[in-house]
C-alpha cells in the first residue's frame, strides 16, 4: 500500500517526460491532408509531339513555340535539316487549376488548332493511383487557298478542312523521377481519300520521362496506329510517330530538344500522316520552348 | 478507503492532463524571401498543432505542399525541386515554451526551444514568440529566419529570381481547448 503513492508519482512523471514528442506523434496521426495531390508528372503540357497530362494551373498563360526541321540524314549541304523548319505557335489558358483551353496555328497545312482540356482525376499518395486528363481537339487546315489552287480551293468546303480529335492521357508519377503515359487518341477526318485513307484513326500512344537531374529529364514516345491500312501505294505508306527528347527546366521556361520521324505537332498528323520512318533514320530535329505567365487568378 | 482516494485522484490528474491539450483552430504560416527582381512570399493554412497548456509542450507539423504561393509555377518548383515534398511531405517543430503560463492572462513572452525538422534535416532551435492566454484560447505569435542552407536546401543558380539564402517565417496560430 506504502508503495502506490510512488507509482502515482512515477505515472505523473512519465506523463510529463514524453509530452512534446507524444504530441507530435499525436499530429502525425491525423493522417495526410487534401494537398497531397502528385504534381508535375511531366514538365509540359507535350511530352514531345504527343500532349501530356499536365493542365496550366489557374490564371497561368503558357506560350509554346515549336520547331521541326527538315531530315538530319539529309546531309552536310542542307544543314542536316536546318534549312527548312516547320513551326507551331501555340497558347494556352488555365481556367482552373483543371479546365484549360489553348489554340495553334501550325504552318504544315497551315492549319489551326483548338483544344479543351480537363484533368478528371488526379494522382493522389493515398488515393486515385494515376492522374487522367481528357482532351478535345478541333483541327481547321487553311491550306490550300486561291492563290496556291484555285480549283481545289473552290472545291473544298469549310467541312472538307476540318478533324476532330478525341483523347484521354492516363500517366502515372511512380517515383519523383520516372512518369509513364498511356495516350489512346481517335482522330476523325470529315474529307479523305477513302481508298487509301481512313475517316476514323484509332492510335495509342506510350511516353515515359525520367528526370536525370532537378531539371534536366530525358523522353520517349511512340504513337503505335491501330487500324492502319496495309499495302498502301507509295505515296501513302505511314509510319508510327517515335520520339526521344530531352527536357530542360529553367525557372518560367521549358525547352525540349527533339528527335522523331513527324513533321506533326497536332494530333492529326501525327497519327494519321506521319510519312517517314524513324528506323530507317529519317529522323528531324526539333524543339519546343514553353513560357508561363502568371497572369490572373493569383492565390 | 484509501485505494478508493488514490483512484479518484488518480482520474481527476489524468482528467486534467487531457483537458489542458489545446489544438489548433486557426493558423497562418507566411514565409518571406526578399529576392532582387521580385519578393516571394507563400501562405499556409493548414498546419497541424499540439499545446500543453500546463506543461507548455508544443508540436506543430506543416504540410509543405500547402504552402499557396502568388504564381503557381513557382509554387510546383519549391515542392519539385528546393523542398522536395514528396520526400520530405511535412516540416514539423517539438518543443517546449519557457515562460509560459497558463494562468497569465493577456501577453506574455515565450520562448520555445525544441527541435525543427525542414526538408528532412532536424536542428535545435530556438523561437521567440508571444503567448496570449484568453477564457477559452490561447494566441501563439512568432516570426523567425530560416536559414535555407541549415536544412540543406539548395540555392538555384540558374534562376529568374534569385532565392535569398535565408526567409522571414511568420506564425500566427489561435488554439481551442482540444
């Protein structure tokens, strides 16, 4: 009996002892916030010519120049390529931190561009195991125009120039430094030549980035076709578009330097009309330099 | 007869251990870097934290990607590439408040020295601060210099804005009994 007014003492001091680590642990228990939410799977809104999941985040504008130059293997006497070049420029908005849209004008075709995009689910530690994003696309080609054929100009209605492109982007971040993308796309073309061309394309595309420094990430890409047709005549065999690139971060902006087989910076292209083969080395270098602007929605 | 009084005394400490745990009912923790192009600074609200009223122990825990900055870009490389949030998901303090009374109403000065845990690194540390004890709350005032390189966060030099080596980090937390 003597004894419990002791143990009555040594209960108190342990109490007292173990208090700010305890509360600690205490905290640490109530388990993660609403903020743990993955972010920067990828660097930019393309990985290479293929989109990615990434939306802008609220109020922030993004300018995208893209480059494409002629074939590397096309020799010392043209520059490797550099002689000729192909270019997109591109915009595009965050609404919200999910919803954007953005438009490009492409000189291939000289066609513009419209998009919508909407991540439907974000990648979460302890939650959704990948982040999904949907993308509606709106292609318009100008060319040609009066001056280049009139005939073929005056045959052509506004319908005849538009594709529709419909695409969901699934991308896990497995670890901070390896991303990985599932890319089915459907590209829909109102006018082709149904003979050696199909209305509808049905494509998947794989991409993959891992960061080899803090900014500095090495990327892949093959948009494998699903129902192309075989045996085509010479002018319309198509390829798989491939890509290797490397992405460098510096502060608002984001170069990526560029290896593939497609002239296409638009979805339509790319899957319906890459015309060169990458492993036969007709291969073109390439770039895309983005620039975000913080420009509304601050906090 | 004695056991009984043992036993009730015994539930009424314990009763007034557990009553004297304060959680948070608001906070703000804001971090200031003075730059050469512009100020940087981010807003966090949803900190986690523990006080004992009676034995003056504290525990906070920041979640670093909560931190809200002006422009979101710069909010994604803090976590990607200087804080590491995915790594290091949480910044936290335990301490204890030297000279802090529970019964003292109005404005006191405290001081609590305990341990600060920044992107994976844990030093002793030392913050100043203010108490206020009120009928029902209790007010934790503080501002103190986070010194990037003791928590081994790199400084980038290829940057628009150039990161000052070290922030202002003020606190501002307002508890409830828990």
């Amino acid at each position: 009996m003597k004894k419990l007014p002791l143990l009555f003492l040594l209960l108190i001091l342990v109490q007292t002892v173990k208090g700010q680590d305890d509360l600690l642990n205490e905290l640490e228990k109530q388990g993660p916030t609403e903020g743990d939410y993955t972010f920067a799977t990828f660097k930019g809104s393309h990985i290479i010519n293929g989109q990615s999941v990434e939306t802008r985040r609220k109020g922030e504008l993004e300018f995208i120049f893209s480059h494409r130059f002629g074939l590397i293997n096309e020799g010392a006497y043209k520059l490797w390529g550099l002689d000729e070049s192909v270019t997109r420029l591109g915009l595009e908005y965050g609404l919200t931190d999910r919803l954007g849209f953005g438009i490009g004008r492409t000189s291939v075709d000289k066609t513009f561009d419209g998009y919508v995009r909407y991540k439907a689910l974000r990648q979460k530690d302890k939650g959704a195991p990948v982040t999904v994003t949907a993308m509606g696309t709106v292609t318009y080609k100008t060319l040609p125009n009066e001056d280049d054929d009139p005939v073929l100009a005056s045959e052509l209605k506004a319908e005849d120039r538009l594709a529709y492109v419909a695409q969901l982007m699934i991308a896990r971040k497995f670890t901070t430094k390896l991303s990985l993308q599932l890319n089915p796309i459907f590209v829909h073309r109102n006018t082709v030549d149904q003979d050696v061309e199909n209305n509808d394309d049905l494509a998947l595309g794989f991409a993959g980035r891992y960061k080899i420094t803090r900014s500095i990430a090495l990327s892949a890409e093959y948009t494998l076709r699903l129902n192309a047709k075989e045996n085509q005549p010479p002018d319309y065999v198509r390829y798989d578009a491939v890509g290797f690139g490397i992405d460098i971060e510096t502060g608002g902006h984001v170069f990526q330097l560029i290896f593939t087989n497609t002239l296409g910076m638009f979805e339509r292209y790319t899957v319906t009309e890459t015309y060169h083969n990458f492993f036969d080395g007709d291969i073109h270098f390439g770039f895309n330099i983005s620039r975000s602007f913080q420009i509304a929605g601050k906090k | 007869m004695k056991k009984y009084f043992f036993w009730i005394l015994f539930l009424l400490v314990a009763f007034n251990i557990s009553a004297q745990k304060f959680v948070l009912e608001n906070s703000v923790i804001t971090f200031f870097s003075e730059a050469t192009i512009e100020n940087i600074t981010a807003e966090n609200k949803k900190t986690g934290s523990m006080l004992n009223a009676q034995t003056g122990d504290i525990a906070f825990s920041v979640p670093t990607r909560e931190f809200q900055f002006e422009k979101k870009l710069m909010q994604e490389h803090f976590n990607e590439k200087y804080l590491e949030s995915e790594k290091f998901p949480k910044s936290t303090f335990a301490g204890k408040m030297v000279g802090f009374s529970n019964t003292v109403k109005g404005i006191q000065q405290v001081k609590a020295s305990g341990k600060l845990t920044i992107h994976g690194v844990t030093t002793s540390m030392e913050i100043s601060g203010t108490a206020e004890v009120q009928s029902d709350k209790i007010i934790l005032k503080s501002k103190f210099i986070v010194k990037l390189a003791d928590y081994n966060i790199k400084i980038p030099q290829l940057m628009w804005q150039n990161i000052a080596e070290q922030v202002e980090v003020t606190v501002d937390f307002t508890y409830k009994p828990q």
